[in-house]
C-alpha cells in the first residue's frame, strides 16, 4: 500500500511539474539522487538570438522530452511563449531590451580595459547567482551548459559522465591554456581534493557539463570571497571576463576538478564524431539592434570591410602567396585584447592569427624582470616567425606591453628578414590604446599591488608632451590614485604608505608635473594609430575594431612608423646594467614572497625601513633609465 502511494505522489509531482527531475526531494538539490542513474538537466542563458535558441531548445526536446530546461532571458527580451513552448523554467531580466543593450555594451566596453563586468557586460555577482539559482531549480546532479550554438544529436551516455569530484567537464581544448603564471598559482593554492596534475586549459565553453554540488558549494558568496581574485586576475585576464574561464577557475579553487567530456564536441578545435552535443555554427545568429556593443560576433555599425585580395594563403612552403598584413597592438596589462581581436575577423572578412605575449608575463613589477623582459622578446619574434613561415591567415595581431620597445624591434626584425628572404611585402600597422589610469581601482577585483604595478606600467608607456598627445592627467588624479589603493589589501599599510610616498615623488619627476598641475601625455613611442579608450567618440568595442580594420587596410599604402627613429632610452637593455635590475628583481620579490592563501591579498610584515629603501632605490633607477 505505502509503495503504491509513494509511486502515485511520484506521477502526481511529475505531472505538476514536468520536465523537472522531480524523482528528487528539494532538499537534495545538488545531490545524491533517489535513482541510480545522475540527473541531467540544461542551462541557457541567452539574449536575443531566437532563431538559433528555438533550433538549440527543439533540438534538446528531440532526445531529452521532459528533462529540465533553465531559460535565462539575459537580455529583457520576452521569451516566455518560447519557454512554455519548450517546457523550460524561466527567467527573464527586468527592464527593456534597449536600456540593457546600452548598459551593457558600456559595461562590456569599460571593462575591455578595466575589471568587473565580463566579455557579455554582466558583472560576476550576477552570473554567480544566475548558475546558484539554476542548479538550486533544477534539483539535478548535472547541467549541460547550453549556447546559441550548441546541438544536441542525441542522448549523453551515461557511463561518459565525470567522476564525482570533477565540477565541469567539457572539450578537449589545449589551446585555451591558461597563462603560465595562473597554472603555477592554481597548483600551487588549489585544495588537495583537485587532483594532479590539473587540466591547464579551460573547457566550459558550450557543450560542456556542471555539476551541481560544485555550484552549490563553490559559488556561495563567502566561499568565492575567499579567493584571491585581484591576484589571479592579475595573472590572467580571462578569469573574469571570459566566463568559460570562470567556471574552471572557480571550480578548482573550490576543490573540484576540472575534465575532459567524451559527449562534448567543438570543431574544429575538437571534433568528436559520436558527441552527444556539438558546440559550433552559428547560422541561425542574426545582428541586433539593440545588443550590439557586447557579443563578439556582432558588429552593429560596424560593416564588414571587403578584403577579397588577401584571402590568400601560404602554398605550403616557408613563403606565402600575396601579402600579408601585421599589426603589433601595444597597450596596458590591463586591456583584455584578445576581445578586439576577436572582432577582426568579422570586421575584415578575414581570417586572423592571434598572439598575446602580456599574459606570458604576469606578475608584479615583472616589466623589470630580466628574464621576463628576455622572454617576451623571444617569444614575440617566435610568434612572428611561425606565423610568416606557416600561418594560414593573412592577418596577424600581436599584442604586447612593451614599456621599452625591445619586443616591438624583435617583430620588425623578423618581418624585414622574411621580406629580404621571400619577396613577400609584409604590410605592417601598430596601434597603441591608452585607458585613465583611474580604471586600476576596483575594490573587488583589485589590490594595492596591481594598482601600483599598473600606474608603473603607465609611467612606462607614457611621456609628457610629444607629438601624439592622447590625454592630459593631473597631479590630484594620480595623488588621489595612490592614497585609495594605500586602503586597498595586498599589502601592510605601512609598507603601503611607503611605497604611496615613493611613487608619488617618482610619478612628479617623471611627468614633468607641479604640486596641483596638469600635463598632456603621448606614448613613449609613435603608433600609426593612437586611442583614448576614454573618449566619448568610442562607445564600443566595434567601434575601436573599425578604426583597427581600417588602419589595417591602409597599411599596404605606407610603411609604419615603427620602423622610423623611436625614442632612445638609456639602459633599455635588461643585461645592460646589472644593479638597476637587482634593485627591481628585490623590489618584486618583496610584493610576491609569502602571500597567505587564508587571507586574501595580504602580506607578511616585512621591515618597513627595508621596504621603503628598496623602493626608493627602485624608483631613482627607473627616473634614470626614462629621463625626459
């Protein structure tokens, strides 16, 4: 009898609630379910692309007829005939469509170059929650993290699932690898309950799976609280911007581990022929008008420009047919490049080769690390190479930090030496993208040493007057600057307070500025295209990757500026003089010694009076090295 009654609440829930997992008790979310086999549901979050979101959701309901359906509408728009039509539990944004678009196309514009918000405009807290309501909801062990482009072809196996301790799981993508500096920090400060050694790439792109215990656990708001994101942000620009980084990140610094899922598919960096979900195609996407400044494969204003002449590629030796075209991108630590980049490809009508040698070199203070600069040096003129002698695209982008010109000569080096060997004019342009150093303060995402660090990296890139004058900054902007990140954590205040007294007397010497003035700033060295991602003329990303497109074309018409007499500075040379660097490998192994992973972004109580003479010392070095 008590059997019988229990089967019959069991059909009777399924039939208030169908395509829910209701075979589990509400308390169990994230759980153990009463049935053998796990859970599976799905997570949507989407924004105005309904054609491909009813082709993704028909798909699903192909092979899995009443599973769960989390439906977020994260753009306003009003999907719920959609939702009911696929039997999804809904969500939708509050607001209209259009004030959206514009919050978060500026959203997702300031924070290419500043921090918070990621590549879709959505600041982190908010994504956090939206996943913590999902797997709370769905009351299922697994969720399929769904996109516009992701299609199911048939039902997941369950004997592919991930073990019980990994919290996603998806492609196999080595060429997402996070930097070398986030690697080592991961294994370094990850739980003991992550296995060794770790996935060092980040898979939870669409197609990939969740685990909702995972959510449950590691994205409760105290727990996220307890890592030290200013750092590993620091490390690796991605952890926040890119959220298929974010969830992989946050998984292993919540002690689950990150795996490979045999059912998921991404071509072509990962084809797998009997996936269950394919992850790719964007046919059905359409341009909005209304949500154009955040999604990297929208343009909005931004018309393709037609470059059918350089659709060519390499015949397969070390010379390429037609031209070729380079552009070296100089810019702060701070400006997530790789998302203009992006923007290119559609831009141009071109396929375009990607490299970043900034991640490469995270850490504090590392522009001054001999080996870091070496590095950097070595590595651009091998991107360069291997791109010349094998890349199928005609286009390369090379973004860089280069405070002393070293990397950027590497890459005209290796470009001249291909021409003298091929005959192959290699059309080059450079653009430098100059952001308010004011975007260094976030007090979520940022401690003192990143600000500092990043006011550096602007006093290196920059100089008073000159003949590209971008902005004009003042001594109260910068003083301001530096007392807010003296209250920031990271370090002790004290130490803190030294280094604000140093570096204000550095950065007045270095612009040239008086108690209460003003100067305008250019590069240090000249760009064929110079942009203030502060003017009010930019209000996109599109926008800045227009004006990228079009530098790009007009390069075959003139040769770049960066092969024209640049700015000498004395002892530019890493190896040049051996005490300005042993001052500064001190001065940043004093920021990075003995950080407590217990207590995010605070140090030991390292002798003030050491600190301070250190960073005196450090500071005088550099005021020689760029004398004005």
């Amino acid at each position: 009898f008590f059997s019988t009654c229990s089967k019959f609440v069991a059909m009777f829930k399924e039939f208030l609630c169908p395509g829910r997992c209701a075979r589990r008790s509400k308390t169990a979310a994230g759980g153990s379910s009463l049935s053998q086999e796990p859970k599976v549901g799905f997570f949507y979050q989407t924004c105005n692309q309904t054609n491909a979101m009813e082709r993704v959701l028909e798909s699903v309901r192909q092979h899995y007829p009443s599973e769960f359906i989390y439906l977020y509408s994260d753009c306003c728009h009003d999907y719920k005939a959609v939702a009911e039509k696929y039997n999804c539990h809904y969500v939708q944004r509050s607001g209209t469509a259009e004030a959206d678009g514009l919050i978060k196309a500026r959203h997702a514009f300031t924070s290419s170059y500043g921090v918070g918000c990621n590549q879709y405009g959505m600041c982190i807290d908010e994504w956090c929650d939206i996943w913590r309501d999902a797997a709370e909801q769905s009351q299922c062990d697994w969720l399929v993290h769904l996109e516009d482009d992701v299609i199911t072809r048939k039902r997941h196996d369950p004997a592919k699932l991930p073990g019980p301790n990994v919290g996603v799981a998806g492609p196999n993508l080595p060429g997402f690898a996070f930097s070398v500096p986030l690697q080592e920090y991961l294994k370094d400060h990850a739980p003991a309950s992550v296995q060794r050694p770790m996935l060092p790439f980040y898979n939870a792109t669409g197609a990939s799976i969740v685990s909702t215990k995972a959510i449950l656990k590691t994205f409760k708001p105290e727990n996220i609280a307890q890592m030290d994101l200013p750092h590993m942000h620091f490390l690796d620009l991605r952890i926040l911007r890119a959220t298929d980084a974010t969830l992989n990140a946050f998984m292993l610094m919540g002690g689950y581990d990150s795996a490979v899922w045999a059912d998921a598919s991404m071509p072509p960096q990962n084809p797998v022929e009997d996936a269950a979900f394919l992850h790719g195609g964007k046919e059905e996407y359409v341009v909005s008008d209304t949500h154009n400044g955040n999604m990297p494969w929208q343009q909005g204003v931004a018309k393709p420009i037609s470059t059918t002449e350089w659709t060519q590629s390499p015949t397969g030796s070390k010379c390429a047919v037609g031209g070729r075209w380079v552009m070296i991108m100089n810019s702060p630590m701070a400006l997530s490049a790789w998302e203009y980049s992006s923007r290119l490809t559609k831009t141009l009508n071109s396929e375009v080769a990607f490299n970043d040698t900034r991640i490469l070199g995270g850490g504090y203070f590392r522009n001054f690390l001999p080996g870091v600069v070496d590095f950097q040096v070595d590595y651009t003129r091998q991107c360069v190479e291997r791109w010349l002698q094998s890349g199928p695209e005609p286009v390369l982008v090379l973004a860089m930090s280069d405070v002393w010109g070293t990397a950027t000569k590497a890459a005209c080096k290796a470009i001249q030496q291909y021409e003298q060997q091929c005959g192959t004019k290699v059309h080059t342009s450079s653009v430098f993208f100059h952001a308010n150093p004011d975007i260094a303060i976030h007090e979520r995402f940022t401690d003192s040493q990143t600000v500092y660090s990043q006011l550096i990296e602007y006093l290196q890139l920059m100089k008073p007057g000159g003949q590209q004058q971008v902005a004009k900054v003042s001594h109260e902007q910068l003083h301001n600057i530096l007392v807010k990140a003296s209250q920031l954590p990271g370090m002790t205040k004290q130490g803190s307070q030294q280094v604000v007294i140093k570096m204000e007397a550095m950065i007045m010497k270095m612009l040239g500025l008086l108690e209460g003035g003003e100067v305008n700033v250019s590069p240090r060295m000249d760009y064929d295209l110079v942009i203030d991602l502060d003017a009010d003329k930019w209000s996109g990303i599109d926008q800045v990757t227009l004006a990228m497109a079009k530098e790009i074309k007009q390069s075959q018409n003139r040769q770049s500026v960066v092969y024209g007499a640049q700015p000498e500075m004395r002892d530019i040379n890493p190896t040049g003089d051996a005490a300005v660097w042993d001052t500064w490998i001190k001065a940043q192994k004093l920021l990075e010694k003995r950080r407590d992973p217990s207590t995010p972004a605070t140090f030991s109580d390292d002798d003030p009076d050491t600190f301070s003479k250190v960073f005196g010392d450090a500071f005088d070095q550099m005021l020689e090295i760029y004398s004005i």
